[in-house]
C-alpha cells in the first residue's frame, strides 16, 4: 500500500475524531473494593422545645447504591435513656422512633440499638444550658468582596461561665398576612448569612462558632444578610449546641464541597461521627431569640 | 588542637609541593565553542581525571611530563591529546560533535569515565540528547525527558509536574542559569518553560547532593543556557501548530564574547479570540498566550576573567471580555517568572576558579475581574495576588588544591519577598466607595547560607565527595539554623563497576500550599516561619553501576528519604477558601518517607541510543490532624514505574524516537459506602421523612485518605524527524504522536448517578473515569541557518 504524508495525517486525524464520538473522555470503571459490610445510621437532633425525643435509624448503603426508604432499619431494637431512666412508649412514626418525654437544659440522653443483622450502635449527648443573648440591632450596610450590599446585624451575648461552649447563630423572619377576617403569622428560618469574623463558620443552618475568643465573657459580634425586608420583623437566634452539633455542622459543608475531586478543590474530607459501632449524629440544642432593634 | 591545625596545613603544603605539572582549561563544542559541563577529561589508562564544572572549566596536576589526555562527553567523539609538559598549561579542548552513525568507543577509555564519576544518583542530558525526544503539541519538552528517568516521576496525565523520591513539586531546586525558578509550567501546566533551542544541557541530582546545592529537599535539576555561537551566527526556529519559537546566536568582538536570544509564543490566541466572539455575536471574546523570552550576553574580558549576562521572562495570560447593553466585565489571570543573572568568572589562577553571581527572581500568579455597569455608573473591582520574589548574591571558589583533593566553596545570601495571597477589592456607585485590600501579611526573610566540599580521591579505588552546608535563615524575628552534612563515597569494585554510598541532610525554607498536590500555579509558595517551620529530610542512597557493553551502563540506586515539617492545608481548606491568615488553614509538621529501587539500563552511544528505567518505590505521609493521624500513601505513590526511552538513527535524514511510561495508578480517596445525614435541619426528623428525601443529604463514608489506586497508567510517544540540507542550511518536519495507541488513561474518579436510558428510573451510582488526552497527532517545521 502506498501510503502518502497526508493520508497518514489524515487517518490520524479521523482516530482522534472517532475516539472523541467513543467513551474515551467519560467512561464508567470499576476499582476493587472491600464487600460493603452494613451498619446501623442513627440520627437524632434533640431540640429543648420539642416535646419528645425523636431518633431516625438507618442503615449504610454501600458506594454504589441507592440511599433510600428501603434502608430503613424496621427491624432495629432501641433502648432510649434521659438521665439514666430507660424511655418507653416509643411511637413509631413515619419510620422515625419517637420517645415522649419532657426535654431540660442539662439533659443526658444516652441510646443504645440493637439489630437483628447488624453490629449494636450507640452514642449519648447533653443538653446545654440556653445561651444568654443580651440584644440585636441593625447596624447599617456592608459589601463583601464582589461588591453585593450586606444589612449589618450586631447582637451581644455573654458567655456561660466554666464550661466550654459551642454555639449557632441563626436569622428567623416573621411575616404578618391578612386573610379574609383572620391574620396569620409565620415564621421562618433563615440559614444562609455570613459574618465578616473568620471564626463564625458556615453551617447549613446558620454559622456556628466557640467561645474561645471570649471566654466567660462578653461579645459584640457581626452577622450579614443581603435581602432583608422593611416589611418584615426579623430575630437573631442563637442556639447553644453539643460540641457533636458544632464539629459536625462545620464538617457538614466542606464535606459536600470536597466530594467530587477536581483540578482546584481539595482532598476529600471524611464526616464527623458520633455513633459507636456505627454511623450519624446524636446532637443537642436550646434556643433564644431576640428581635433586632432597627 | 594547635598540633591538630599544623598537621593539616603540613598535609596542604606537601598535597601542593609533590604535586606536578598541572593541566587546566575548558572544554568546549569544536562548531559553536559553547564550553561543555561535565565533560571528563582523565590521563588514559589511569583513573585519575577530573570534570568539567558548570562553565565547561577544569584543572588536574599530572604526575608524568608526558601525558594522553582522554576528552569525552555524550554525544560528542572523544578525543585523545598527547601532551609533554615542561610547565603548567592551560588549553581550550574543542570536541567535535559526534556524526559517524556507528560511535567508536575505545575500550581503555570506559574504566576511566566511570571512576571519575564520584557522585551518585545524577545524570546529565546534553541538548543533543533532549531533542531526539518526541515532540509533543509540536514542542519537545525537557520536563517530560526527566519523567522518563528512574526516581522521577509524572503528576497528573498530561501536566509537566516533576516528583523525585517521593516529594513534592516544591521540593526541586529548579535553577536556570543557575537561579532558581519557582513555577515551570504554562497552559496549566502541558509545557514547561524551557525552550529546547536555548537549553544547553541538564543535569538531575536526586540524592548524594554536593553541599554546594541547599534549599531544598528532592532534587537538584540544573539547566543551563547556551552562550551563544562564538564562531558564527546562527539563527533557529520551529513553526508547530500551537507556537513558534526563534533563536539568534552568534559573536560578539571577534569572537570575545557571544549573544544569544530566543522567543516562543503560543499563537492560541490568534484562534481563540474570534471564534469566541463569532459564538456569541461579539459579547464574548476570550484570548489564551504563553511566551518564553530567553536572552543570554557573554564576554571575555581575557584570559583569566569572563562576565556574563542571563534574562528570563515567561508569562501565562489569559484575557475573557464580556460586553452587553448593560454592563461591561473583564476577567483576566496571570502567571509566571522574571530572572535575571549577572555573572562574573575568575581564575585567580589556574588552580583557583571563582563565581561571583548577582540574582533576581520572581513568579508571580494574579486573577483579577472588573465589572463596569453602564446603567447606575457603578463599577466594581477585585484582584488576588500572590507571589515570591528573591534577591541574591552567590560567591564560589573552586580550588583544585592536589591531586588528591579538590576543594568549593561558597556563600550565597538571599532576601525573600513573599506575597502570600493579597485580595484587593474596590467598588464604586452614586453612594459609596470602598477600597480593601484583605488576605495573607507579605512577609520578608533572609537567608545566608556557606558551604564547603572536598572532592578527595583517597586511593585508586576510592573516592569521597565529602562536606557541609550551613544556613541561617531568618524570618519574622526568628533565625532557624541548620547545618546539613553531605557525603559520597565511590568504590571501585571491577574493571568497570563501581559501588556508591551517599548521605545527604536537607533544608528547605519555602514551602508550597497545594490544594491538589499536582503543581497548579493556583499554588501558593509562603515562607517557613514561627508557626510553619522549614522542611527538613534526611536521604540515604546505595548504589552499584557496571558498564557492561560498549557505551551501555547498568545501575541500581536503592535509596530511603525521610521527610520532616511537610505543610498541607487542613481538610476542607483550599486557595478559594476565604481571605484568612495562610498559615490558619494549615497542618504543619507532617511527615514523610519515601523509599525504593531504582534500576536503570542506559546506552549512549551508537546509532541505537536510550535508556530504560524501572522503579520500585512506596512514599507515605503523616499528619496529626489528617486522616486521624494515620500514615497514608501520598498521592503519587507509585509502586512501579518505567520509563523507557529508544532513538534509533536510520540514515543521516531521518531520526526516529519513542518513549513508553507504565505507573501505578495514583492513590485517591473513594467512598466506600454512604448514609442518610442530617443536612439542612433534617433529615426530617418531625415526620414525613419518605416523602422528604430530597432534603436528606447524603454523606460519603471515608475509611482513609488515598487507600484506592486508579487504573495504572501508560502511554507510548512517537516522534520521527526528516532532516534535510538545503542551500540556505537545515530543515527538519518534527512529527509526533502523543499517546500513540490511544489509552485512555484515567485524570480523575468520581460517582456519578446513574438513570435508565429508558424508564429513567434512578439505578444507583457508578465510579466514572475522566481522561484528557486521546491520540494526539502533531507536526512542526523547524529550520537553522
């Protein structure tokens, strides 16, 4: 065969082309990985204002799965205690376990779950004391680094003395609306805010920060939200958290982010745990509130 | 004591009064007398000879008044001189370039090549050699010729990033012209930014360093730049379908002196520009360059006394234009180096050569975007920079003291200026007016560093480069000093073999904050400081080498490195996150240990030249707040890689190459299960929770950072060249083939859902590969006159 320069050039050029059309750039593969050995996931968020202690039990799925209700551990035996008294009564509702009782700052609950086919989890946390949230004001306008208008929101709180405490902040809206002869109130959440101090850290509800930089005292400190409305009555809220709650809200985003590895992300980042023998959160929190001043 | 200072001045004066008639000078190309580094000059039949240094000069006493001289180096026909001497004698050794196609290799010259070699785990690669690598984009690449090599290996697929025993891309001491360069990467990182037509030579130090080297802990790659053509002018070039480059060298004074000046630029600009405006009815345009000046002045001032003159510059720029009815926006980024040398060579005499050296370089990386909004008169602005800038003096002497010893010294001082990532803001509308500048302290240190190193050949058979390398370094009102002992010892064990010990303590001052490890110019260089200590390594290697045919060479390097001070941002930190303190999103005091086998078959001469090289290695790290503390694989651990390298010379006209690389895959870090968390306030745990799976985020479950490999990875080059006179000198059609057969080699993992084609019902995840780079065929003309 009598093979001319451009010829050659021109079939290597119809091989790049035809490998572009193939899976070359995007294709599916397979890495060996140890057998996917499931475990018990417990979650639960104990709220001071809620009237009963509630706990979701899953379990793992393994990487390439699906996360779904099918993982619900229908199965699971827990055993639920506040301050070393056993619960009883657990509603099943909607797949969460939901244990009535009357919740207090310093509360101890400790849960232990057995399993059919699956190794036992546990975990326990205490209710901190409410966080003393002294005022709120408006403090004028700021622009972050690409040049978006911030409302300044300034609040006051005073440390809990002796003890090392961990804390959330949050925004809440209230919305007054008529309807026929009645009136209605809502109130919501608001988590998305920033704050110019470095060591207030995103959370998915907020930011959460210690009291190391003020500890056992006093402290002014500064939150941004860029849509605040004049119709609008807003409230600082700022929860006082178990040390599980504040290390797992700061791990929660960066976990997300670094999932997927690219080019200028960084490494991935492995979840906070506080389960024994298994998996998820057993957090606590009490709340207060504050209207801001204008 | 005193009795202890009288014998060694008595053991100086006898080594200086037995010795004899001395030989000195430099070697030098016979066609261009560009002066040669590391070319050996030995007495034939004997072992004892010397190398040239860095400016091509040598000087050895001699026993006998009448002499053979055996002169050689790669690439080059070695040459015999028959001298007698009645004096001390001084000559320019001009080798002519090798143009036989069968080498002739005299069988008494290999025993002595390889005893004068005292130093270990280096290697030099004359340009000669470097352009009969395959081109690849239509460029050949010095950096992708040293990932061939055992010890050194590649990133990431396609990128340039060099990795030596298991370090970072920050632990090589890069010099250009003897000045070290902080960023050698363009088009993120595909080239280099060594312009083959300008390179004259390198050689690659990766254990056993001479003390004369310090700052960092790998590798030492030192590149140097021709001077230019002394006996006539000359111009090349290439034409390549993404840049061109041309060189002019020649003369300068009747040959005094010579000039040499070089320029590369990508013209992908040229493309890009009006398509992306043609795409988006000229709302858009986008432009892409890269350029690489080079520029090199030497003068003989006579004899004894030459100065020379080096500048570098090379910069990334990349310039993205948004235009619309309302507002107009400029994105813009920026890297790269600027270095200039100034040179002063002296001999004092013919047994004391000296360098004096002034030096400046700087890298810098800036983003930046400006927004003009045409309809409320508003505007904003914002620039991130960070950068480094060293300014330095170096003064050397190397004082051929005996027969037996040859002593450098030398003292170097360096004031660093680092830009440690500085965000500028400034905002205008009809109300107000802001300007921020936030980020990282720029901070200055100073650093002196004084060496001494003894090159003693104690018998027929052994040999001792042996020294220390002290260094003061003073940042932020504290001084760290260290002094870092050096050691290579050479054995001769046969005719033609030789075993070699090596020990060498390492410093470095600088670190690099990498977000993904792979050598980005995102990459932040921030000084050791109170907080952030310099890095420290300690390198044993033991090696053995045999020639065991004619211009073939076996070795093997068995080397263990522990590393100490190693930074890495803390998990979850990157260059995006925040305009915090750097030295905040950091982990310190990490450790790492690197060690392996290394096995290398070099032939070098003949019309069949290259090299093949397999390593065996295992590389960890350590930090207390990563991965639980527990040790885990860096992420370019490769248990095996090979590079091989073959050239084979058909005729006078045609030249062909090929290359083929094999690594274990990288390490990475994969889920390896997953679970329902508590996201955004849920999973709801107030009811309903089927129904509101949406917002039950769901996490990955991590057992260990880097504990899966990704596919290994492989790819084969090929490069043929047809050269051809013509009357007005030489062309050459450089053709190359980038990944030739086509292996999808894996860049990065990730899960992605999976739904049916056809009822698109979620069917879980699957693990995905993305690749970059098929068969990648490339052309280019190049021509010398």
């Amino acid at each position: 065969m009598n093979l001319s320069f451009k010829d050659l050039l021109s079939w290597l050029m119809a091989v790049v082309l035809l490998s572009a059309c193939t899976d070359f750039f995007e294709k599916e593969v397979y890495v060996e990985m140890p057998p996917h050995e499931p475990k018990l996931v417990l979650n639960g968020l104990v709220d001071e204002s809620d009237s009963a202690f509630r706990l979701l039990i899953t379990r793992t799925s393994p990487p390439n799965g699906q996360t779904n209700t099918a993982l619900y551990e229908a199965g699971a035996q827990p055993a639920v205690k506040q301050n070393g008294m056993e619960l009883v009564g657990a509603l099943n509702e909607q797949y969460h376990w939901v244990y009535p009782c009357d919740i207090k700052p310093g509360d101890t609950f400790e849960v232990l779950v057995n399993d059919d086919d699956l190794p036992s989890a546990s975990s326990s946390v205490s209710l901190p004391n409410p966080a003393n949230l002294l005022k709120a004001e408006l403090d004028g306008i700021r622009y972050d680094i690409d040049g978006y208008e911030y409302s300044a929101i300034k609040f006051e709180m005073v440390d809990e003395k002796g003890v090392d405490n961990f804390y959330e902040v949050f925004l809440m809206y209230e919305e007054t609306a008529g309807y026929e002869d009645s009136v209605y109130v809502y109130r919501s959440e608001i988590g998305w805010i920033q704050s110019p101090i470095p060591w207030l850290e995103e959370s998915s509800r907020g930011l959460v920060f210690t009291d190391a930089a003020f500890k056992d005292g006093e402290v002014s400190l500064e939150i941004w939200y860029d849509y605040y409305h004049p119709d609008f009555k807003y409230y600082v809220g700022v929860r006082s958290v178990s040390e599980s709650y504040y290390e797992y809200m700061r791990k929660y985003e960066i976990h997300q982010w670094n999932q997927y590895p690219d080019l200028f992300s960084g490494e991935p980042v492995p979840m906070y745990n506080n389960i024994s023998g298994g998996y998820g959160l057993l957090a606590a929190f009490t709340s207060t509130v504050k209207k801001i001043e204008e | 004591m005193k009795n202890l200072w009288l014998l060694a001045v008595l053991w100086l004066l006898a080594s200086h009064a037995f010795g004899q008639y001395r030989i000195s000078g430099y070697v030098e190309d016979e066609s261009s007398r560009e002066k040669l580094f590391g070319a050996t000059v030995v007495v034939a039949g004997t072992t004892t000879g010397t190398t040239s240094n860095f400016y091509g000069y040598f000087s050895m006493p001699l026993s006998r008044d009448s002499v053979t001289l055996a002169v050689s180096f790669v690439g080059y026909q070695t040459k015999y001189l028959t001298l007698s001497l009645t004096q001390d004698t001084s000559m320019t050794i001009a080798l002519p370039p090798m143009v036989e196609l069968e080498a002739v290799v005299v069988e008494g010259a290999r025993e002595e090549v390889m005893a004068v070699q005292p130093q270990v785990s280096s290697i030099n690669i004359p340009s000669k050699q470097l352009m009969q690598l395959p081109a690849i984009a239509g460029e050949i690449d010095l950096l992708r010729g040293l990932q061939l090599l055992p010890g050194v290996q590649s990133g990431t697929e396609g990128l340039t990033g060099i990795y030596v025993r298991g370090g970072g891309p920050d632990q090589n001491l890069i010099l250009l012209d003897g000045v070290p360069l902080y960023s050698v990467s363009h088009l993120g990182g595909l080239f280099s930014v060594f312009n083959p037509d300008v390179i004259s030579g390198v050689n690659l130090i990766k254990g056993g360093f001479p003390a004369r080297y310090g700052g960092r802990l790998s590798s030492v790659i030192n590149v140097k730049v021709k001077d230019g053509n002394r006996a006539k002018r000359q111009t090349s070039g290439a034409i390549g379908l993404v840049s061109a480059r041309l060189t002019t060298e020649g003369p300068l004074a009747q040959g005094k002196g010579s000039y040499m000046v070089g320029l590369r630029r990508t013209y992908i600009d040229l493309f890009t520009r009006p398509i992306s405006r043609a795409a988006t009815d000229g709302e858009v345009s986008f432009g892409y360059l890269f350029y690489d000046f080079n520029g090199k002045a030497t003068y003989d001032l006579g004899p004894k006394d030459k100065l020379s003159v080096s500048v570098y510059s090379g910069d990334d720029k990349g310039v993205g234009k948004f235009d619309d009815d309302e507002s107009n926006s400029k994105t813009r980024f920026q890297w790269g180096n600027f270095l200039a040398t100034a040179r002063w060579n002296h001999l004092i005499s013919d047994r004391l050569f000296t360098n004096l050296s002034l030096n400046y370089t700087r890298y810098r990386f800036l983003v930046g975007f400006e927004q003009e909004d045409t309809q409320d008169n508003s505007s904003q602005f914002y620039e991130y920079r960070s950068g480094i800038q060293d300014v330095g003096a170096r003064y050397e002497m190397e004082y051929y003291l005996s027969k037996k010893h040859q002593l450098l010294t030398g003292m170097q001082l360096t004031q660093h200026y680092f830009t440690p990532g500085v965000n500028a803001f400034k905002s205008e509308d009809q109300n107000e007016k802001s300007d921020t500048t936030f980020g990282s302290f720029n901070i200055t240190a100073q650093e002196l560093s004084w060496y001494l190193e003894d090159q003693w050949e104690i018998s027929r058979r052994f040999k001792l480069n042996a020294g220390a390398h002290l260094n003061f370094y003073h940042v932020d009102g504290k001084t760290f000093s260290s002094l870092q002992p050096r050691a290579t010892l050479r054995m001769l064990t046969g005719k033609y073999a030789s075993f070699k010990l090596s020990y060498a303590a390492m410093q470095q001052n600088v670190h690099l904050l990498s977000s993904s490890g792979v050598g980005l110019p995102t990459d932040l260089w921030v000084p050791a400081t109170r907080k952030v200590r310099p890095q420290i390594s300690h390198q044993v290697t033991v090696a053995y080498s045999q020639q065991i045919a004619k211009g073939v060479e076996l070795s093997a390097e068995v080397y263990a490195k522990r590393m100490n001070h190693l930074i890495a941002y803390s998990e979850g930190e990157n260059w995006l996150s925040g305009g915090d303190d750097w030295q905040e999103r950091v982990e310190s005091d990490g450790e790492g240990a690197s060690k392996g086998l290394e096995v290398f078959l070099h032939k070098k001469e003949g019309r069949f030249t290259g090299w093949v090289g397999y390593t065996l290695s295992k590389t960890d790290r350590q930090f207390e707040e990563i991965n639980y503390g527990e040790p885990f694989p860096y992420r370019f651990d490769r248990r095996h890689d090979i590079g091989i390298l073959l050239t084979y010379r058909i005729n006078e006209r045609i030249d062909i190459s090929a290359t083929w690389v094999y690594g274990t895959g990288n390490a990475i870090t994969l889920g390896e299960g997953r679970y329902l968390a508590v996201g955004y306030g849920y999973p709801s745990l107030y009811g309903d929770f089927p129904n509101d799976r949406y917002y039950n985020d769901e996490v990955e479950i991590y057992n260990g950072r880097n504990g899966f490999r990704m596919k290994p990875y492989h790819r084969a080059d090929f490069g043929i060249r047809f050269t051809k006179a013509k009357k007005w000198g030489e062309r050459t059609w450089n053709l190359g083939f980038y990944n030739a057969y086509n292996r999808a080699n894996p860049f990065y993992y990730y899960w992605a859902d999976s739904y049916n084609n056809t009822t698109h019902e979620y069917e879980g995840r699957k693990l995905k590969q993305i690749a970059l780079f098929p068969i990648i065929p490339a052309f280019s003309y190049e021509f010398k006159f």
